[in-house]
C-alpha cells in the first residue's frame, strides 16, 4: 500500500466547481471536509478554484502536502469542444484547466457499465508541489457520497444508489462492496433534476430572467443553471401553500410524455408549454407549483416500481439517496413510506457539497477496496471567536444549561456556534439560530431578521425519545432530510415550526449530539416542550459563520453563543464580561 511521506495515507477529493470543497480521508477516517462557502462568510455555492484555498485548508487541518497519496477531483460536464474540465487558479495566480472525468454514467436496458471508472491528470500544484490527480464522474462521486457513509456501508451490505442531480435524469446505481463494483442500471426517471428550478424560475417569488442566467454562459450552457441554485428550497417551501390540482398534473404528464427525455434545454421548452396550457385553469403559483412537484414524485415512484429497482428491492437492499434532488424532503419521505426497499438513507450532504467527499471516497475504493468511511457529519472549519466584541457588547463564560434559561426566560433568539461546523446545507447544532418554538410571532420573527420571505418554514429541533409524540411519523432523522406532520395536539404548541401544510423539517437530537441534546434537556425541563427552533446562522446568500465577531456584526439578534461564552448586546442582561 502506498504511503505519503510521513507514513499517513491520506487522500484528498476536490470540488471546484460551484459548492465547491476539499476534504481529506486518512485511512478509512474523513478528516475534514470544508466547502467553500463556509470559508470567511463567502457566497452560497461558491466555487472553490483557488488551490491557494486548498492549500490553505490543509495546513489548518494538520495535512502536509507530503502526506498526500492521491489526489481526486469530481468531474463535471464537457464544454463544446467536448471536453470535461475545470479551470483553476494555481498560487502564482497562473491558470490552468484540469482534465475532469465526465459527468454522469447513465446505462440503460442491456447496458449495465461500470461507473468507478476514472482518468488521470496533471497541472494541479498544490503548496508548490505539483500532484498527479484522479478523476471519476459527477455522479459517481454523489453516489459513493452517499453508500460511503451510510449504515449498508458499515455492515458490507449491497445497496442501491438514486442520483438524481440538476444535469442529469434520475438514474439508479448499485454498489457491490464484495466485488467494489458500481454499475449503472439506467434511468428510472428521464427527466434532469434542472426541471425543478427551471419551471419555478417563471414565478414572480423566485423569477430569474433569461438575461440573468445568460450573464453566467451562453444560450444553453450548463453555466447559466449557476443562476437557478437558490431556487429549489424556496420553491419546495412555497409549494405546500397550495394542494396539488389533477387537471394541472394531467397537463404535465401529457407535455412529459411527449418531450421525454427532457435535458436541460428541453426544461425550458417543457415549462413554456406546461404554462401556456395552464392558463385557462387560473390556477394560483403555489397550486401549479404543488401540482409540479407530485407530477414529478408520481413519475419517480412509477420509475422505480416498474425498474430493475424492483427486483433488488424484493431481495430485501436498501437504497441511498443522492444528487441535489435528495434535498426535497417530500420525495424523501414518499420513497420510505412506499415500503418499496428495506431502508432508506439519504447523508447530510447529498447536493454538491458532498462532492469532494465522494471523490475521496472513490479513490479510497480503488486503492484499498475499502468503502466504509469513520466520518461525523460535525467535520468542517472550527469554529473561532474571531475580533474583539464592538462597543456595547460584553461577554461572560456560559455553558448551554444557562442558554436554555436564557431562551425560556427572555424568548429571545440565539445565535449558538460550536467546534466544528457541521458538513451540507443544513444547520444541525453547530452553526445555528435557536428560538423558542412555542412563541406564535418566532417564525415571522426569525424571517425577518434574516431578510426571507414570510412563507419560509422554520425547522425544529426535538429530543429524539419524545419526537413520535409530536411529530408524525417522529422517526429518529439526525439530518433533517425527511418530512413529518406536528401532531394535531402540538400545533397550537409549537407554532413556530409548522409549515403552512402542517410539515416540518424535523432534526431530532440524542446523546450522540451532547450539546443540542443538553440543551433540549434544559430547556424541555423548564418549559415542558421537548422542541426548539433550529435555523442556520448566516448572512443573507453566505455560508455559515465562521466566527463570534461574523454573527456579533451582523447585529440579528441580541445573545450570541460560542464555545463557552455568551456575548450579549447593549440593555440585553447578560452581565458585564470582559470587551
């Protein structure tokens, strides 16, 4: 086995492309995995082509470039003259275009081909050393993202593997970890997950005009979807104002079935003439878009009932979920509820923010046969409090117990940042705004101070041993990727964190997260209510942030927690600590 020169075995996966990231595996052991747009407040889906950055996260992480046995980078799309690259800033800010595997393996009937298939390249200099890369397909990378680190992974259990990402149709993988072998099924939905935004970038919540998306690439490049990123969770959120309408979706099955298979340039012609025959209904934009979205989940179940999925199925293999379409919890849920597969696992970052993750994991697999990854989904930037507080903010030591006083006693939102942040789009504990759930006027609040729209949800966190009491079906789901329903006899008691259509986004907390669950703990003792807020602490369009001072400034709410210390502002309280 191939060693680096201080005798680790450590493999570093790239993404640099949007919701771009590095992270590096030791072993069989994730070591981190940083993303972009959680360095120093930068945009939402950053892209990570400055190797000055990777370099950087490196050496923050205790990884000498001398520690390196391979280096992998996700693939991504081929360009007009038909070839897959990326291009990056090398630290002399020389740049260079890197050779990428493609995008996504698709097979079909008769035709099964091994998707853990890479090339390799150079160009790639990192800390001044210049590095052979590897590079496997886009979706190769979600899929091994996701088996990696599911249970199957650990016990050495074949799975099967739906990626379903913006460029690309729904396509079923599975995985032999015996054989280390990951074949394409083919298709069971022939439409690219880009229809999501694409349709719902002509309503006036969350439009993006053609001349915005063309400031980003050309009439039909890949690059003008950059432009469409925000849009699906506002549109999942806005969708459950409404009901699904039957006359909207007959239209949307003809109009599928007559553009089928429909890429991406074929979604804006779809969405032309979906809207123009349903205009004579006078359908509100959140009916249309429900419709649009139990079209589409009708189309995916129908696909994998009637695929090769069936057949494994019945063999009793579980299925992992992976591409940016695993973020849309009511899909989600309605493959686990449809008692089709034995289990279902979706990681906490199945959209591009696990890409780099599984480009690790793919080499991983190549070199050592090992598919099993030892990760915590709390292994990206460490947390720092950064400058002094500004006047009129003091700051005191704290632990969280007092935190849960603080939120029973004032109802005040706070803003908690802990150790490591955790890895994908969601604030699980680590990096979050907690408020009070049982107060009528906290979502309306919440949106407020974080500049969203009124019709956002806001998600709630519950002590997982008390979570089927409130929430239906209240299943234990760390990672807030699945739907369930606020009990009727919750409702009125937790208002804060029921959507419009009684959902929510649950994450429930055990002993395996000790300080959200110390603080449920607290808090459920003081007022009786196992359940929190939980919504991600950011500036508007930016990642996580990295700091005390970053949260401090923003200036949003009143109290900020971090790592033992709790900064307070002006007439706040919280007792005269040190500047």
């Amino acid at each position: 086995m191939v060693v680096g020169v201080t005798g680790r075995q450590v493999i570093c996966g790239l993404k640099v492309t949007h919701d771009g990231a590095v992270a590096a595996i030791d072993g069989d052991r994730l070591l981190f995995s940083v993303e972009a747009e959680k360095i120093d407040n930068r945009r939402r889906h950053a892209h990570l082509s400055d190797l000055a950055d990777v370099a950087h996260q490196l050496a923050l992480h205790d990884v000498d470039v001398a520690d390196l046995v391979a280096v992998s980078v996700d693939g991504w799309v081929q360009s007009r003259d038909g070839r897959a690259g990326a291009e990056v800033v090398r630290e002399d800010g020389s740049a260079v275009t890197l050779d990428l595997a493609g995008y996504a393996v698709l097979g079909g009937p008769g035709e099964s081909p091994e998707a853990l298939t890479g090339i390799t390249g150079a160009g790639l200099t990192v800390a001044g050393r210049e590095l052979p890369h590897t590079s496997y397909p886009h979706a190769t990378d979600h899929a091994l993202a996701s088996y990696c680190t599911s249970p199957y992974a650990r016990t050495g259990q074949p799975a099967l593997i739906l990626v379903w990402d913006g460029g690309m149709p729904a396509v079923l993988y599975r995985f032999d970890p015996v054989a280390r072998s990951l074949t394409a099924l083919g298709p069971v939905l022939g439409t690219a997950g880009a229809l999501y935004p694409v349709f719902a970038s002509h309503f006036a919540p969350f439009r993006v005009s053609a001349e915005q998306r063309r400031s980003l690439g050309g009439l039909g490049d890949f690059a003008q979807l950059e432009a469409l990123l925000p849009i699906s969770g506002k549109a999942m959120a806005y969708a459950a104002l409404a009901e699904p309408d039957e006359a909207a979706i007959a239209v949307m099955t003809e109009q599928t079935r007559r553009l089928l298979p429909i890429e991406v340039t074929r979604g804006f012609i779809w969405s032309a003439q979906v809207l123009r025959k349903l205009a004579p209904l006078g359908l509100s934009d959140a009916a249309v878009l429900a419709s649009f979205q139990e079209h589409l989940l009708r189309l995916l179940l129908a696909g994998l009932r009637a695929g090769p999925a069936a057949r494994y199925a019945a063999a009793g293999e579980p299925l992992c979920l992976s591409g940016g379409c695993a973020l849309n919890i009511k899909w989600n849920s309605a493959i686990r509820a449809s008692g089709m597969f034995s289990d279902v696992w979706v990681p906490p970052f199945p959209n591009d923010a696990g890409s780099a993750i599984g480009a690790a994991c793919a080499e991983l697999i190549r070199r050592t046969g090992t598919s099993a990854l030892t990760w915590s989904v709390f292994a990206g930037p460490a947390v720092g409090y950064g400058d002094a507080p500004p006047a009129g903010w003091t700051w005191r030591p704290c632990e969280i117990e007092e935190v849960a006083e603080l939120l029973h006693r004032e109802r005040e939102p706070v803003v908690v940042l802990h150790g490591r942040a955790e890895l994908g789009p969601r604030a699980l504990g680590h990096r979050s705004i907690i408020a009070p759930a049982d107060d009528p006027g906290m979502q309306d609040r919440l949106n407020r101070i974080k500049l969203r729209e009124a019709y956002r949800p806001v998600a709630p966190i519950c002590l997982v041993d008390r979570a089927p009491e409130v929430f239906d079906p209240g299943t234990p789901d760390p990672y807030m990727l699945f739907e369930h329903q606020v009990r009727a006899g919750w409702r009125d008691r937790v208002p804060a964190v029921v959507h419009a259509d009684g959902s929510a986004r649950l994450q429930t907390v055990g002993p395996d997260h000790p300080l959200l669950f110390r603080l449920l703990t607290a808090y459920h003792a003081r007022s009786g209510v196992p359940v929190l807020c939980n919504t991600s602490a950011n500036l508007p369009g930016r990642g996580f942030f990295p700091d005390a001072f970053s949260a401090i400034k923003w200036g949003g709410v009143r109290y900020v927690w971090c790592d033992g210390r709790l900064y307070s502002s002006g007439d706040a309280g919280a007792g005269s600590g040190p500047a």
